[in-house]
C-alpha cells in the first residue's frame, strides 16, 4: 500500500511540475491521437509480446506498479511477459481519458479488464489503470504504471 502510495504521488508530482513549468499545453489534444495509438499498440504487444515490440513502448526508466503491490522494471515487465508469468490471453480497455500536460508528457487512465493464463494458470483481472506516457525521441513510451483493483 505504500509502494502505490509512493507510486501515484511520485507519478503527479511529475506530472504537475511538468504542467507548471510549461504552463500548460496548447498542443496537448494534437498529441492525444498519438498517445492514444501508442497505448493501444502496448496492449497488443502485451497480448502478443515480442522483445521489439515491448522495449520500443517502454520506457529505459519504466516503474509498473501491479495491483498486488510489485513494481517492475522494464527489464522484468519484458521478462515476465515473455517467460508467460504474465500472461494476458486478451485485454479490453473501456472508458480511457488522455490528457497531454506539457507536450511530452501524458495521463492515460483507463479501465482494463482481460483474461489471463499467469505462469499457466487461468484468470481473469478487472483493473483501474493510471500510465504516465512520456514522449522520447519523437515516440511515446510508457514511464509510470499503477493498477488498482476494481471491487468485487
């Protein structure tokens, strides 16, 4: 609980010092089309993964908080999808707001619900889901993720 405390504070206090240093985004809704391709993509290749796919949507410096508490890595994300620890058999996203900040930076927040098959074993996850989207090198990759469990 602390982690994803520390997550989500540390996630829009980023954001936010972003935001003031820029006084806000003229350009933000152009971006959101972009921002909005590049989740979507991430959601396949979560569903298909492949190293290629995986590393150019995600961030060197990636923190992806689980709803269960773990935080990975890029190098673990990658890995766990690929060894199927993770493993999403099919992924809806529903009801995703994007809001660009500073032009480089953007809040997604969405509703992921997906059938899985984690190290063999079947499931299903209901999530609330707040990324933090950061544009590098004209791309844009996903920096933070912090996922919460809808109720039951």
């Amino acid at each position: 609980m602390l982690i994803r405390k520390f997550l989500l504070a540390a996630a829009a206090t980023a954001v936010f010092a972003g935001c003031a240093a820029s006084g806000g985004s003229s350009s933000g809704a152009a971006a959101e089309p972009a921002v909005a391709a590049a989740a979507e993509r991430l959601r396949v290749a979560m569903v298909d993964p492949t190293p290629a796919a995986l590393r150019a949507l995600v961030a060197d410096d990636l923190s992806y908080g689980h709803s269960g508490g773990k935080v990975d890595t890029q190098a673990s994300f990658i890995a766990d999808l690929l060894d199927r620890k993770s493993d999403f058999v099919a992924i809806a996203i529903t009801d995703q707001t994007i809001k660009v900040v500073d032009g480089n930076t953007a809040i997604v927040r969405h509703t992921l619900t997906g059938d899985t098959n984690d190290s063999g074993k079947p499931g299903k996850v209901a999530l609330k889901i707040l990324g933090v989207w950061q544009k590098q090198g004209g791309e844009w990759k996903l920096l933070a993720r912090q996922a919460v469990r809808l109720p039951s």
